[in-house]
C-alpha cells in the first residue's frame, strides 16, 4: 500500500479501529451506542484529519534535531494553532454527525470552553503526534502510541 489513496484508506481505517477501541468504556457504561460510537470515533477521526498537517509543519521547520531547545520553541506556536484547530474540526464533524450543534463551535466560546478542559492535553497529544511521527512516519505506530496516551489519560486521575 504504497500508493496514496492505499496509505489514506489504511490510515482511515486505523483511526476508525481506535474510535472504536476507545468507544467501548461508554459502551459497556450503558451509554447509547450510536452516541458512544460517535463521540469516540469523531475525537479520533479530528486527530487523523491533523496528523499530516502536524508532520507537514514539522518538515517545514529548519531547526535541525540536534538543537532541542530550538525544536521545541519553533513547535510552541503551531502546537497552539493545531489544538485551537482541533478544537472547531472536533465540533464540525461532531455537528456533522448531528451529536452536537452547529452554533456551539461559531465564535470563540468553544475554544475558551476548551481552554478550562482539555486544551492541554490537546497540546500534549500534538506533541506526541509530532515526536513519533518524526521518528516513525507511519500510522499505526502513531496510532498505537495514541492508545497508550489515551488509556493513561483515562487512569492518571484514578492514579493520583
């Protein structure tokens, strides 16, 4: 599957298995299953849409790997704009599918909402996005690094 439409259909798929996946607590939960499904599958549809736009600006920056400091300086602004990104794609797809509503993500009160909840962690997994898709450059070791950050962001608070 070296051809373009091959890598996308395989990437589509693999972010759908992780929606998936990570639908299954509020399944077993007795939440409605297409609600489940779809919240699930819409978080991690967003972050796919993004992936090559976060790995495209990463090759756009001329830092070399070698300077750290300078890597993530030059990282600080787009990890900003892709959170704030994500936050109004994860609101359309998820007024697409028609578990939200269209005029909950026009204007700013959507990403200020986020900025109280989960903007941070918004950040975070851009950065973990980044980290190993430079590293790795496929999907699915992205997509399984997505699976751990994902179950430890569902435990850490029962941890502490």
């Amino acid at each position: 599957m070296k051809a373009r439409p091959g890598r996308a259909a395989l990437a589509a798929l693999a972010w759908t298995i992780l929606g998936c996946v990570f639908a299954l607590p509020d399944l077993s939960a007795g939440k409605h299953w297409r609600q489940a499904l779809l919240l699930s599958l819409t978080l991690w549809w967003s972050w796919g849409l993004l992936t090559p736009l976060i790995l495209w600006t990463d090759r756009q920056i001329p830092v070399s790997s070698k300077h750290l400091g300078r890597r993530v300086l030059a990282h600080i602004l787009p990890s900003l704009v892709v959170a704030s990104v994500y936050v109004y794609l994860l609101g359309a797809l998820r007024a697409t599918f028609g578990i939200a509503e269209w005029s909950g993500i026009a204007g700013s009160k959507v990403l200020v909402d986020s900025l109280q909840g989960m903007f941070l962690w918004n950040c975070l997994t851009y950065w973990m996005i980044l980290e190993f898709g430079r590293h790795t450059g496929t999907t699915i070791t992205i997509l399984r690094t997505s699976c751990v950050w994902s179950v430890w962001k569902r435990t850490s608070p029962r941890l502490v």
